[in-house]
C-alpha cells in the first residue's frame, strides 16, 4: 500500500504525529471484533476447511460461457484450427474450479451438521463425480440454448440478429445460468447454484431460483425485476417481459421452517405469454397453455387453457 | 492452475486415482461439444476474422467516461498542467479501440449476409470514418451532459452538489451511455451500440435502446426498473422515475419480422415528468408537453398537453 | 497499445495511409473538448487536489465485508491460526483508504465552498478522526447484521442455511452497505457514503439513500427495483419484497432547492411487513406496528397499527 501512503503524503506533509495516534487505536478496534465474534454476537468462518469463494465462481460462470456459445465471448478468436485445443483447454480447467468448489461446498456443509464422519476423500470423489455430470450436461443445455435464442429473436421486433441477442441479452445470460444452476441443483450441491443464480441476479436484475424446472424456448425480455421463485414450474415456449414475479402466496410469519421443499410457487404450461409487471402468486396456481397474461395483472387462481386475462383498466383522472 | 491443483492437494491428500478417473473423461466431453457446434446444435462463432469483445466494449464505455467528464473518473487526477497530455492519450486510445470494434462489427456484418465482395479494406476504412464521427460529437454530448447533470440537481432535494450526481446517480450514466450509442447506431453500426446500452442496463437497471431519440435536460431519477423502447422519442426536459415502461403494444406471435424497423414506441413531448411504474404503450400514443403522468398509470392513447392523468385509486381494503 | 495496433494490422494489412489521415484529426478533437471545459460547457474536475475515485470506494466496500462477515470473502482462509493477523491487517489497509477517500471528499467540499481558509491539516484531522469513528462502531454493525441474516432465513422457506445468505442474498449486502454509509452520513462525510450506496444500487437493484434510519431485524427479499428515500425511518423487524417504494409525494417543480433536507419519505413502525410493489410516499405517512401492506398497495396516508391494507382486486376480464 506505499501508493497510498506516499498520496496521502502529497495531500498533506504534516499530520504524522495525528496519523499515528490515530492509527495507534486500530489494535482495539481488531480486538473488538474477533472478540465479537468468539462471543457470536457476528457471523464468520474461522475454520480450517476453506470454504466456496464467490470469486471463483464467477470465474466457472465466464468459463461455462465459453464452453456455451464457443468463439463468443474467448479473448483470443476461436477459429478452426485452434478449437479443439482451446475448447479441450478451457473444459479442462473449468473441471477442477468446479471440482474444488463443490468440493469445498460439501465440506461445508459436512461440518455445518456434524457429518464429520464422512472422510474428506467423500466429499473429493463426490465433487469429481458430480463436477463431471455437469459438464456431460453440456451439449443439451447447448441444444436447449439455441431454441431459447431463436425464441427470443422471433418475437423481439428490436433484435437484429441472434448475434445480438447472444452478446448482450440480459435474459438469455440469466437463463443459462440457471440451467447450469439448475442442474448443480438437482445434483444437490450445496451454495454453488444459488451463488451462480444471484450472480446472474446482480449483473441482470432477473432473480431465478436454481430450483425452478423452465422448459425449452424460454424468453425473459428486458428482463429487469423479474422473479421465478424456487418450486416454479415452466412449460415450453413461454415469453414473460421485465418485472414479471412467479412468487409465492403471503406466508404467515417464521413460515421459514414450515414451508421449506413445499410447492409454493405457480405452474405456467406451453405457450404462455405474461406481459410486464403481472404478478402469478401460489403453488397451487396452473396458467393453462396458450394462454395470455395482460400486463399487471395480479393472479392467485388458476386461469384454463386460451384465456386472455386483462385488468378492467383503472378509470383514468385527467386534470 | 498451479495454485488450484495444489489446493485441491491441501484439501485432500489422496484420491489421486479417483481423479484421474475422471478427468480421462473430459476428452468426450469435449468431443460432444465439438460435434454439437458442427451439426448446428450450439451457437457459436468459429471463424477466422475476430468477433466483437464485450471487455473492448467496457474499457470504451470507461474511456469514454474519462474524456465526457474530465477529472472525475481518471485514475490519476487531471489539473492544468497534465490535462492536455492525458486527454491526449485517452482519446489516442479510444479511437483505436473504437475503430478495432467498429471494424470487427462491420466485418461480421459482412459475413453473416455473405458481403464477402466487400474488401476487407472497406471495413476498416468505414470504421475509422466513424470513430472519428463519434469521437467528433463528444463536445455536443458534453454539452447536453451539462444540461442533463444541472436538470437532475433542479429537480430532486437528495442531491447534495452536481459532484455527487456525476459520481454517483445511476440514470446519468445509463443517459451518457445511451448518447453515444445513439450516434453509434444513427451510423448504421452493428451490435456495439446495443452491447453499450446493455451493458449500461446491467449496471443501473435502465434499459434504454439505442435507437431512442432523447432531448436535452433528460432525467432518470432512481431508475431501476426503467425500460426505453428503440422507437421512442423524448422531447426536452423530461424527467421519469423507476420502473417506467415506455414500451410496444402487444404483439401477435412472430411478430419479430412484421415489425422491425416500424414506430412501436411512444412520443413524450417537452417538459412531461412521469411517475414511477408508469406504462406508456404504443407507436400512435403520444404525450403532450407540460402533462404529468403519475405513479403507475397506464396509458395506450394520447394525452393532450398540460394535463395530469392519474388512476382512480383503487379502494382499499382495510382489515 | 501494442496489442491492438497489431490486431489492426492483422485484420486489414492494407490501409496505413487512411488509418494516419484520420488519426491526424484527433488533436482537433482534443482541442475542442478541452476548449468546451474551459468554457463551462462540460462537468470536469481540473484541479491540484485528488477527487474521491470510485475504484478505491469500491475497495473500501470489498474490505468492509471482509470484515464484517470474517472468514466469507477474504481470498485466503481464515482459520483460529491466522485470524488475528489477517483481521489486523485489512484494518490497517481499509483505515487508510477510507481516511484518505474521507480526506479527498472533505478537502472537494472545502475548495467547492471556498472554504480554502480550511488549512489542508484540517481535512487530513477530521478524516483520520471519522475513519476511526466508522471502524470503531464496526462490532456494533455486525451485532445488527447477525439479527438480519437471522431475520432473513426465519421469513424465506426457499432460505437453505444462513450461510447462503450472507454469500448470495443482495437484500443483505445492500443492508449492511447502507448501515456503513449511514454511519459516514451521521459524521457529515460529503460524497463517500451516496457513491457507497450508489455502488449497492448497482450490484443490487436496491436504492438506498443513505440517510434512511433503519432498525434490527430488517429484510429486504429478492429487492430489485426497492426504492427508500433519504428520510425514511425504520422500526425493527420490517419485511420488504421487491418493487416496494418508500418515497416522496410528487414534487413542485424545481422542487429540489426548497425540499432539501425536510421530511419527505415515511416512518415505518416495528413488526411491519410490506409485499412486493407496494408503494408508500410521504414525510407524515405512518405505517403502524405491525400492520401488513398488501402488494402493489399505493398509500400515501398513515395506516394504523395492526391493520391489514389491501388493494380491492381490479376485476380481471377473461377472453
């Protein structure tokens, strides 16, 4: 840190006897803080197992986008004659990060209830074994990919060209990261797809719990505060636009613990459209296929196959 | 991956055998995928003329940033001794990277429709034409900022100093951002105004084509949520909160191909300030200056100016 | 610049002659925008003292939760050993940063309002005294933080352990940001606190003004597009969903001069829970203890405690 060091001295020569009272205080500081968290009044990880890091899953998240729309987004051009070097190299590593953060998520959760009966070496093989699944999945999440983007470009006026829409489509990114995430999830790993959907979440605004099952040619357009809950589930062909919330009913309160694994969240069949801002709320909630959800609209009850549902529109004021 | 090898070693000292296993297994993977991107089961870009970059994309925003508002987002500071050096040098490399990027977009543009006639000296040749375009409207861009930064202050008593606005107020940026990819796309370049506007759009929530037509003294106020159609056009002084579409009618399925290129999106004339979740539909529909639209209203037809339209509100339920 | 230099001349061979003709227009380019800032038609900050930087805000933010969440999101494992060397350590960096990002902002503020009688000491002084201020309630803060992660799992069935909280739940980051911003605001630090919050906003969705008061046990689920206005104040264990507004009523115009600094946004009392898109404006609206707000409400008058509010359903037309 002699770079800031030397700035603050350029701000300012005087002061060091200041500087250093004032510094003089920072040992307190640190004993009051490990000391609060021996007495657990904060949350922390002080532990000898290493725990997941959020930064490498960002990495596995860039890396699997470069397995998914190869030549996209590499840095170097894929071309040929390179691919099978740079595809074969890519896989490679993108194994042993998510290798080890599976691993490392396992663990976890080993020590969190006690199984410290399993030996390390279950949660290693359990990591290979299912770091490996994933990858396998890889050509049919490819395969489901180009549907999603070819459903997006015919029913967007504004796309110029699946290029586009690969490049820079907020709900394509979230929607394949959550594939991926979903299948993390069914594979039960811990942490890692929640941390790979809230990811998406954060760079997209689109909130997609990695437990939702989302049929092929999905489309989430513009995208922005939309929310799938965890037990959603989606048929085929579906279009929802920006601030859509697939959610669950008003839960009585610490709900936490009783509802956790139940369906709460809605099923939308085949070839629905829900326009922005709708709201589709309950587990028991079915919007029949074909189906049209007019923008805003606010639903707790199932609605039947070819229904148009609309809001009688608000008397409008004018003044 | 030394380092990543090694902690798995930490981690669990065995299993070397287990891994090897598994890792023999990659190869296929590998091969799988290949096999999908040559039957046309994935997309993707392998081709021996570079593709667009995304991180190209996010250091000419950067740069851009830099020469837009002088001082405040430079690494090192800026005063008047250097500043003639340093801006130099910024706009230096920003005319290469954007002539690199515009170039590869045109390239692309060539090969997806078969231009292979054009030399591939034309693209370069029109790419620095119209980096030097762009570059050239950034004193007009500055110019309207000032308006843009000075009507943010005016209009909202959280704004502690124009600073703070420039530092910090998400709809700044995501307006700035949109500027120039406005200019981008008014020269008929492919992908990277949207990849600009998107990526914009991901920072701030604020979904803004680039094809908008934007006045002076434009505020985004909160923003998150916004979304900004490609055919919309905004008059001067206009002033929108969060979660305000300003968007197409519903389509008919497929509309994709009938509609691209036509009026879609709405008309807001001078001195509007519309309220936060407000929707505004459709090409014919068009805002009539000094009207003030409120919160959450939607709205299909025109509004004669100077008129306040606002919802009945709904009754509430008290229990 | 090598790099891309050679890209060019990869891409194109031909071409130096037009590729010098244009580069040679650039200095024009530099003249003219420096020309503009000389005449105030630009926002620039040219001057001999540094500006706060965004980049350092962001470390500051990073090292922050290293600390406050110890153990989750430093690069290296914290284990019993090496806790207090580590936790010592980033102290000792994040006080500097922080005294000297307080040191630029103040030092900003004082050539802003010539205050230059303030001798540069001055700043240096206070801002050593306010980063050890903001460091020293550090334990207090994760007194509170261990309350909403707690609150956070008890209210959300789809919550796994706490653990995925703090590692992927944006309503918690965007918390604990606010907490530590709202303690910079109390010391009256310029700019550092909005860019703090601001940089939540963006990774989150959820906007913040530092200036709101907000008690123990709050949650904020999902949270793209939340919006809470500077003078909110918030009572304990409060629930919010996405969408919800806590805001201003419509403003005058060029409100912003005669607003600044009074009440304008609501009181929340303890035990409220408000659902997604409910909107709630007003400097005297009081939203009573315990009261449930219904989602997409729009309230802009006091609720008494332990009421239940609901929008009366628009009737829905079926098609």
């Amino acid at each position: 840190m002699g770079g800031h060091i030397e700035q603050n001295e350029n701000l300012c020569q005087s002061d060091a006897a200041s500087y250093l009272t004032h510094r003089e205080k920072l040992p307190d500081i640190v004993d009051a803080i490990i000391q609060g968290c021996e007495q657990h009044t904060c949350h922390h990880h002080i532990a000898f197992e290493p725990i997941p890091s959020k930064e490498a899953v960002t990495e596995i998240i860039d890396r699997f986008r470069a397995i998914l729309f190869p030549g996209y987004f590499t840095r170097e051009k894929l071309d040929p004659v390179n691919l099978k070097y740079s595809m074969g190299q890519t896989v490679s590593v993108l194994y042993d990060l998510l290798a080890e953060q599976i691993c490392r998520s396992l663990r976890h959760d080993c020590f969190r209830y006690g199984r410290e009966d399993l030996a390390c070496r279950d949660c290693q093989g359990m990591a290979h074994e299912m770091a490996l699944k994933v990858l396998q999945s890889v050509p049919a999440i490819q395969q489901v990919m180009t549907k999603d983007v070819a459903a997006a470009y015919d029913g967007d006026p504004a796309a110029k060209s699946y290029d586009e829409i690969i490049f820079s489509y907020p709900g394509i990114f979230a929607i394949w990261v959550c594939r991926i995430a979903h299948r993390l999830n069914e594979l039960a790993v811990p942490f890692l797809p929640r941390i790979m959907t809230e990811h998406a979440h954060s760079l997209t605004g689109i909130d997609i719990h990695p437990g939702a099952k989302i049929g092929e040619r999905f489309v989430i357009d513009h995208g922005t505060g939309v929310v799938i809950g965890e037990t959603t589930e989606i048929g085929h062909n579906v279009r929802i636009y920006q601030g859509v919330t697939l959610g669950a009913l008003s839960l009585p309160k610490n709900a936490g613990e009783q509802l956790r694994g139940k369906k709460r969240h809605p099923t939308i069949e085949d070839d629905v459209i829900i326009y922005a801002g709708a709201t589709i709320l309950g587990g028991d909630t079915v919007i029949g296929r074909r189906s049209v959800i007019g923008g805003n609209v606010w639903i707790t009850e199932s609605i039947p196959p070819d229904t148009k549902v609309l809001t009688e529109a608000p008397k409008l004021i004018y003044r």
